[in-house]
C-alpha cells in the first residue's frame, strides 16, 4: 500500500511517520513508525560499528565516538569530524534521513512515494539549499522540505484541533535543545503562510527534565515572552490569535507551557496527545500528494555519496560514505 514518509530529526532523537494509501480519494491519518528494536525512536547521533557501518546511536547514550547535533550545523563552513574523516552537517543530516528510509522501506515492504523531512521554520534558501543538496546525493532528490512550524499546524488541523482557514496561530514547540515560537496564518487547507519565527537555542527539554514545577517555569518564561514579541512585531496583539499550538513536550513540563500561555494569550492553547510525534505526523501529512504517484520519489539505495565540503583540513581528506539499503557505511579503512 502506498505511503508518504515523515521524518523529524531533534538533536536527541529521530522519529518517523506514515500515512497510507486508503485506496480512496485521500490519505489515512498519520500513524507512527517503530524505528529502534527496542524503542519506537531512535538517537540521532550517529555511531560507526566495528566494520564501519554508520548507524544511529542508542536513545539516551552518546558514544564518544559518536556525531550529533549535526541538523543545526548545516551551513557552518566548517565540516564535522566524525569516524577519523571530516563530513559537512548536511550530508550527515542526509545520512541519517536515508537510514530512516531504508528502515521504514524494510518495515514496510515498499518504498514510500514522498518523503518529508522537518526542519527548523527560519531557515533561508542557503540551509535550504544544503540540505536539498545532502539529500540528492543520498537518491532522496524527491524529498519535500517541511518546516516544523508547518508540520505542527497540519498536524492539529487534521486531528480538527485547529482551523484550517482564517486566524492566526501561535505555535510552540519544545525540543531536545533548542525552543521554536512561530506565527503562522492559514489560507485554505493544506495552504498556510509562515508570518514570523524565533529559536531560542539555551532553552530545551534536556534543560527542564527533572526540574521542580516552579524552576520548569522559570526556564521556559522566556520562550513565551519571545512568543508575545512576535506577535507584536507583525502588529497584532496577544489577543489576535485563534489558537496556541504547543508539541514537543508531555507530562508536567507540557502542563508548565500550556498554563504561562494561558496567562499571556487569552486563546484556546491546544495539545497533542502524542506530543513528542506531532512534527513526524505533521511532516507526513504536509507531504501527501494530491494523488498517489506512479513514479517513485526516492530511489532505491546505491552508493550515492554525501555531499563532500569544498575545502577540508589538508592532513585529512574526507572519505565519501556509501549509502546501503541497512545503513550508511564509509570506506574501508
């Protein structure tokens, strides 16, 4: 059964998400995709095995030989040093979306006809274009590019959770490191226009885990002043929203956002209740075809290579890792 593929990829972990094929006009709802054996998601640190296979790291650890935080990189001229070689940030974003693929293409027993790929919401056409560029090299030309402010919205609009037309939303999104405020106004369905974003980078799960309630609110105060601030730049004021879309946090910690935007915004602040899924399901959705392709939108794995940086350190030339259908393994050393 055809599929679209989502992919979110945080700086502590990558998820995945599907939505099929009904066999009718549409797609079904978005669905998650298990892609650790032992957890449904796995770290997005990327670690080389004994035989020089490139693989994600576990959840929760960090091998000292292992390479993250790459996403966030892309666009530092400066390459990532990683397995004894030297690779740009955007071809190991790629590296990882392709293992992603080749796992859901294994769990699934197809290939999927789109893939999505999440991003931070401000990034311009330079990241952008990196990044397609990564992404091309690793056979996944066909991939969209979906912001994460974007993947949020569809996601509680197909859920009916907010409007798909006219308004203003606020959306929230709590990473692993890293906190994004958004303004975004829908047009019609499937249709919306990204107004404003800001990322504050010292703010992030890792820094509320295990914190008390009022040290929780604490840390994340600033990310809803930085909310309200947006709002004000664009002219409006914190009354003007139809929503507050929040994701990316759940237990107490969602509870703590929901409760200081209820105090600044007086609209409806609204949850999901997968809220560490709502960017995968969003990415899947925001890539659904009008109709199901004939054509494929990635190709199968070959020994396509990440994109090399045009200048590296003179004592080490960078070695080109080949994509495979299990993982990404780089030469022989």
């Amino acid at each position: 059964m055809s599929y679209v593929l989502g992919i979110d990829i945080g700086v502590g972990t990558v998820k995945a998400a599907v939505c099929r094929d009904t066999g009718e006009p549409g797609w079904g709802p978005p669905q998650p995709v298990s892609l650790g054996a032992r957890s449904p998601v796995v770290g997005s640190a990327l670690r080389m095995t004994a035989d020089g296979t490139v693989v994600p790291a576990e959840v929760g650890q960090h091998p000292a030989d292992a390479v993250g935080g790459y996403l966030h990189r892309i666009g530092d001229p400066l390459p990532m040093y990683f397995g004894g070689d030297y690779f740009p940030a955007h071809g190991l974003t790629a590296a990882m979306a392709r293992w992603v693929v080749d796992r859901v293409w294994e769990l699934m027993g197809e290939p999927p006809v789109r893939v999505a790929v999440a991003h931070p919401s401000g990034w311009g056409a330079g990241r952008l274009g990196l990044l397609q560029a990564g992404l091309a090299e690793a056979d996944l030309m066909g991939c969209v590019l979906v912001t994460r402010a974007r993947a949020v919205v569809e996601c509680h609009q197909a859920a009916g959770r907010a409007p798909t037309t006219g308004g203003l939303l606020g959306v929230h999104r709590l990473g692993g490191s890293t906190a994004e405020v958004a303004l975004v106004a829908p047009q019609q369905r499937g249709r919306m226009e990204l107004l404003a974003s800001a990322e504050l980078t010292d703010v992030g799960g890792f820094e509320v885990d295990g914190l008390t309630p009022a040290d929780a609110r604490a840390l994340i105060r600033p990310t809803i002043d930085l909310a309200a601030a947006l709002v004000r730049s664009r002219g409006y004021g914190t009354g003007d929203l139809s929503a507050v879309l929040i994701a990316g946090v759940d237990g107490a910690v969602c509870t703590v956002v929901s409760d200081l935007f209820s105090a600044e915004f007086p609209a409806p602040v609204v949850r999901d209740p997968q809220p560490r899924m709502t960017v995968a399901f969003g990415a899947a959705l925001a890539g659904r075809p009008a109709v199901p392709p004939h054509d494929l939108a990635v190709a199968g794995p070959t020994d396509a290579f990440a994109v090399l940086p045009a200048v590296s350190p003179p004592h080490l030339a960078p070695s080109r890792p080949p994509v495979d259908l299990v993982a990404v393994r780089a030469d022989a050393r």
